[in-house]
C-alpha cells in the first residue's frame, strides 16, 4: 500500500518488526485493543501479546497513515485463505481512527488499500464492523454491507 500525495502530504507507512516493537507501549496497543474485530478472544490476557507476536512475525501487517507529521489512521490487516476455494482475501483485521476522517479519505485510502490486496492476488478486502459509519462508508464507497457476522457463546 502507497499513499503519497504531495499536495495534501498524506503518507502511508508500513512498520517493521522493529518499529511496531519500539512504538507499542507508546499508544500502538491500545489503537489495536480499542479496534479489536469480535473474533478476538477478549478473556485471553495474552491477547495483546498474540497480537504483537502476529504483527512481528508477519502474519497480521500494520501500517499507519500520516497528514504531514500527524499520525492519522491505524490499520492492521491480514491475508486470508479461503481453503475450499482457494480465494484470497485482505482482512481489515483493526482500523482505529485518530480523528474524524472523511468519507473522500476513506476513498483513498481504500483506492491504496484495493490495489495492495490485488498485488496479493486477493479478490476481496473484507472486515467486521458494528460501527454504522463504516458501513455506511462502505456503501457509499460501492461494498456490500448485506452479510452480517453472527456469534454464539459455547
């Protein structure tokens, strides 16, 4: 994923191993803990070091997005495999907003993001979310909103 518009200075980063290690206890946990999808097992207290193991070893990627010097978006995602049909998936695993972002934003950080899962070989970019901003920024942005995820406690 790129973003790099000079006339707005919009940057999108992808931290390292190393980076996400140095920047974890300064606030990089809790914008991943407070966007958390309802798969995450909330009970487990090594969640957040699961997490972090993930994120250091490349199963999930994290990248930011940058205004100028301003950190604006978190957004952890993962590649996912469909093993009946072979389908490639990117998974926005969490996103956290710093600040109310708008929906031409949303659009091209979308753009950036599509062309990534496409360079993966995905055919989609999926996510859980109950927050009715995001799904209506999906519909707005041409998503399909009409699948609900469903739970029950065992």
């Amino acid at each position: 994923m790129e973003i790099k518009d000079t006339k707005d200075q919009y940057q999108l980063v992808k931290l390292s191993p190393e980076e996400i290690s140095e920047k974890w206890e300064d606030g990089l946990m809790d914008a991943i803990e407070a966007s958390l999808p309802p798969l995450a097992n909330y009970e487990s207290p090594e969640r957040m070091n699961n997490i972090l193991r993930a994120l250091c070893g490349g199963g999930l990627e994290c990248w930011t997005l940058w205004l100028g010097d301003d950190l604006q978006i978190v957004g952890v995602f993962e590649l996912i495999i469909d093993h009946a049909t072979g389908n490639k998936s990117l998974l926005i695993y969490a996103l956290y907003s710093y600040s109310e972002v708008s929906y031409e934003f949303w659009g091209i950080l979308l753009k950036s993001v599509r062309k990534t899962a496409k360079e993966k070989g995905c055919s989609r970019i999926v996510a859980y979310s109950n927050v009715d901003r995001v799904v209506d920024i999906i519909n707005a942005l041409g998503g399909n909103s009409e699948f609900r995820f469903l739970s029950l406690e065992v």
